[in-house]
C-alpha cells in the first residue's frame, strides 16, 4: 500500500529516491519511508516543514485513509530522526517535521528577530516630533506612515506591511530623512537592498522621484541581497557573513514577501546586532518561490497596528494620532514592530482595481466577480476563456507595438513596462508557453517581429532564469533582444538600477526564455499600467487568494481578466497555507 502511494503524482522521483537512501543508510519501516518523502514533497512545494497531525488535508488522503492515519497516529524513533538542537537529517520539533537545514534556517531567524527586539531608549524624544512635523505634518487622526517612521527611529528592527499604493516608499524616504537627520553616523552606513534587481530598480527609481519632490538629502542607490552579500564564486555561502557583517547601521529590505527562509536566515547573519533593520513588504502577496514565508510568518495572524500600553504611549508622544493610544492592547512584543499602512493612495476608492484587490483579500469573491461584471468600474474587466484568443489578440496589437515602433533605449524599456500579460500555470492552452507563442505569431501577423527558429530575432523580450555571477545576470532580470547598428548585431539589452544600459550577444547569456507572458509569482515586485491575467480554466491548486491579489495589484490602471466566474470565486476562497514552525517561534499560539 506505501508503495501504491508513493508512486501517486505528488510524489517526484527525488522524494522517493531521498526515502529509500534513509532507510536504508538508517534503517527503517514503510510507515518511516512514507513520512520522508512527505517531508521532501512538503518541502518542494514551498513549506519549511511537513505538519504530521494534517495528513487530513493531503490531496490523497479519501483515497488511503487508515494508512495515513496510522502514519499520524505513529511513533518515529530512528538515528535519522532528531531533536532541536541534534544535527539528523530529519528533525521533529513538535507536530512539525524537518529537512535538518530548514529546521536550522527558522530557529536562527527566530532568534535573531527576537535580539533585534528592543528600542533605544537613549535618544532624546524631544527631537523626535518636530522632526516628524517637518516631514509629515501634525497629525489629528492615526498617520500610519509618520507611526512607522517614529517606530523605525526609536527601534532596532520595523517591519512596514501595505498593499500597492499605500505608500510604503514615501514612508521609506521620509524615515530615511528623519533617522538620518537625528541619529549621527548613519549617513554613509546606510544600504537598501530587494530580492531582484527588478525590485531594486524599481526601488530605487521611486526613491529617486520622491527624494526630487521632497527635496531631501537622501540614498537611493539600491541593490539586490544577493549583491549586498556578496556572492562567492565557486565556493557556498556569502561573502558576508555572522564572521564577516556587514558595514551597516541602517539596512532597509524592500519587497519581503519574495525573500526564502535561506536567504533571510543568511542576511540576518550579516547585519550587526547594533544595526536598525527595517523590511517592507505587502503580507497578503504571494510567498517566496522557495520555501518559507517568511513576512507572512514575521507579521503573524494578530489584529493589525495593535501595540502594547508602552509603545502606544511613546507613539502618541511622538505625534502620531490622538486615537493612536487607543490602539493599546496586551499584543506581544513582535506586533509592537509591525506596523499596515492603510490608505491607498494609487487606486481612488471608486475605481475597480481598488473594489476588487481588498475582497480578494477579505474572500469575497462573489462581491469581486460583480464588480469585475461592472461596466461602470472602467479599470477591471472579466471574460470568460471562449473569449481569450479575440480580446488578447485586440490588447497585443493595442500595447506591444508601442516599445517595437520606438528607437531609444529608454523609451523601448518604458514602453515595454507599459502592459504585461500574466499566467497562473506554465503548461497547457492558457499557459505559460502557449500564450508567449499566441503573442509572437499575433505581432509576426502584424509585420512587427520576424521570429527565427532560434529565437533570436530584434524585439524579443526576454527573461534571466538561472543567475549568473560573472555576467552579472541575475534570475528574473528582463532584457530586450535588439539589433545595435553599431555592431550591425542583435544583442540583448539589460537597464540597470541606475538607468544605463549592458549588453550582451544572446549566445553568452544564462539560461532563459522569452516574457511577452510571465507567470504571476516571476511579476512580484514590478508595477505595469496594464495587465491582463489569464486563469487556466479548470480548478488549480496553485490558483489561490494570493495569487489573484498579487496579479490584479501588479496593475496601475487597468486589469483584464480571462477566467469562468465560479473558477474566480473559488480561487477567492482557495488560500495559500504553507506549513511552517517560524511564526509559532516568534508568535502565541493563534496569532
């Protein structure tokens, strides 16, 4: 019977192999082979661990329930198994069960977050909120933004959560201006840093834009983590490290809700203990492709911008809202470094964008579906998948002969960012490979493209999928595939963070593959004006709560939807839970 199910589709060949070497280096029954290679599935899809006591919620369990019970129900003793602390392949902490690594990666977040704990009780609050006026205005009711800049300036560590629009880098560059100002040193130990360089540029050029209209003498030179800690060749691990930090007092992480628990557990081993650590990120995006998911874990289940009687004291003191004091609770110590921005400031709240992305989140969607059916809502719009070919064709032809038609390379880069198509799956009619080929055949219909059987051709788009460090290419950088009159050549562009350009002969790049469509997760930390999103049209596991909300706030002012209405509401409902012991580590238990 284990073996009928181990040969089921959510088990790969890797998982079986990594059940069989277990047993038989260590010794063990099928009940021990069966409970492994859950832990290496568990693991391939993005959690940190494999919860035994939720065997009920495996796609498989209504076809073997009295195996899988009697595996939860079962004792485990085996020189592969150990406890916190043990160094085994396998470690059981609690309910919980671990590849030892991932086991390794959430104790050492857990307890650096917990150091970082603090605030600094030494600075002058005199100075904090005229400082803050200047900024931010007084304030009457609660301002999200000046509470977290105020946070950020009396704490070690701040985590600022919103949606698109709520304006997280406004807050960023206002609280730069602020810690700058009032804290000496910080000036020229200060790094900001995003999982991508498609993060990192976009970070970067809005800080830019801020800094211009503020008028404030503030960094915006961005990199990416990767980057900043130091990647070495030929050798594991970083540059920097818990032997070799990092020459910071201030770091500043933007898009969080990408990073893994690997790269997380390695950046925290990097920044000095006396260092400020402020992360920004959306909570309700998608997690990271690897596994973990690490914002969603740190920001917790609690009630939002609830603080403890002290901080809400020290907040109210520092001008933030009269009602801010109201906000007091008995929230444990990590809510008191946590702070959601609230007002959304791209979408008005009449818009259609605006309606939907918060039903998605609140899972409402049968009040999303009608205002996605709105004719009067303008800037969202939903067809069923009959309607796919005819409406996709119209919106390829209306965008993407916009950075085709331009010479500059510049205008090429920015006309490209103006629409973007996204998928939720990379196999079949609506997925990733097929529309890319809709696309291509549609602009060669048109006399826009000449696509050549090696794909290389002027106007390809492209995307990095495998990071390469000597080219300095890195997965998820996009570039454009032109022909250079210079060098009478196609070569294939790459915009960098400070908007100059490098170009390589497409034969040297890493792997890659062409990005008229990108899949919603590869979209997390752009911004397009439009965006038409494509559901698959059958019910999909990977189709969830987070997923629509990522996809439908990539969008600026417009979304178009391809999906059947009940696959829509489902998906709604269908939320992303990934199993993890981080936020129990850092959280009480329900929160």
């Amino acid at each position: 019977m284990i073996d009928e199910i181990l040969q089921l589709d959510y088990f790969a060949a890797i998982d079986r192999h990594f059940a069989d070497f277990l047993v038989s280096r260590f010794n063990g029954d099928d009940q021990a082979r069966l409970l492994y290679a859950l832990i290496s599935s568990c693991n391939r899809a993005g959690h940190s661990c494999f919860q035994l006591s939720a065997v009920r919620e495996l796609p498989f369990y209504d076809d073997f329930p009295s195996e899988l019970n009697k595996l939860a129900s079962g004792t485990f003793s085996s020189p592969a198994i150990g406890a916190p602390g043990d160094y085994r392949p396998i470690i059981n902490d609690g309910d919980l069960w671990y590849l030892h690594r991932y086991h390794y990666y959430e104790t050492n977040i857990a307890r650096q977050i917990k150091q970082r704990l603090r605030f600094a009780a030494e600075l002058d609050n005199d100075l904090a909120g005229p400082e803050l006026d200047h900024l931010f205005g007084s304030a009457t009711d609660i301002d999200w933004q000046r509470t977290a800049a105020a946070l950020a300036f009396y704490g070690y560590f701040t985590i600022i959560s919103g949606g698109p629009g709520t304006g997280k880098t406004t807050t960023v560059a206002k609280m730069l201006a602020v810690l700058l100002d009032l804290i000496p040193g910080l000036r020229g130990r200060t790094a900001l840093a995003a999982p991508t360089g498609k993060a990192a540029a976009r970070l970067e050029e809005s800080l830019k834009t801020v800094r211009s209209r503020l008028g404030c003498d503030i960094p915006a030179e961005t990199t990416t983590i990767h980057r900043l800690l130091g990647v070495r060749r030929g050798k594991p691990g970083f540059r920097h490290n818990r032997e070799n930090r990092l020459a910071v007092d201030l770091l500043i992480i933007d898009e969080v809700s990408m990073v893994d628990l690997a790269l997380m557990s390695s950046l925290l081993d990097a920044v000095p203990d006396s260092a400020r650590l402020i992360m920004l990120g959306d909570k309700d995006q998608l997690a990271s492709v690897n596994p973990g998911a690490v914002l969603a874990d740190l920001c917790g289940r609690g009630e939002v911008n609830r603080f403890s009687r002290t901080t809400a004291d020290l907040l109210a003191a520092a001008g933030c809202g009269k009602g801010i004091s109201t906000m007091a609770g008995q929230g444990p110590t990590m809510q008191d470094h946590i702070v959601q921005l609230q007002t959304s400031y791209r979408y008005p709240p009449y818009s259609g964008i605006g309606q939907v992305a918060p039903l998605i989140n609140r899972g409402q969607g049968e009040k999303a579906v009608k205002v996605l059916e709105d004719e009067q809502a303008g800037d969202i719009e939903l067809f069923p998948p009959g309607k796919l070919e005819s409406r996709l064709k119209k919106l390829v032809k209306q965008f993407y002969p916009l950075y085709l038609q331009e010479h500059d390379l510049s205008k090429i880069f920015a006309a490209f960012a103006v629409f973007r198509i996204l998928v939720a799956v990379r196999q079949g009619v609506s997925g990733l490979e097929t529309i890319n080929n809709f696309v291509e055949k549609t602009l060669a219909e048109a006399g826009l493209i000449k696509p050549e059987p090696n794909c290389c051709y002027h106007g390809r788009p492209i995307m990095v999928t495998r990071n390469d460090y000597a080219l300095r290419l890195f997965n998820g950088d996009t570039g454009i595939m032109l022909f250079d009159e210079q060098e009478e050549r196609l070569l294939v562009f790459f915009q960098g963070p400070d908007g100059t350009f490098r170009k390589f002969p497409p034969a040297r790049l890493p792997e890659h593959e062409t990005v008229f469509a990108m899949t919603v997760h590869k979209s997390q930390g752009s911004e397009y004006d439009h965006v038409a999103l494509i559901l698959p049209g059958y019910k999909n596991a990977i189709v969830t709560r987070e997923l629509l909300y990522t996809a439908v706030t990539r969008a600026a002012k417009s979304v178009t939807v391809f999906a059947e209405k009940r696959e829509f509401v489902d998906a709604v409902h269908r939320r992303t839970r990934r199993m993890s012991g981080l936020g129990g580590k850092l959280w009480p238990s329900g929160l």
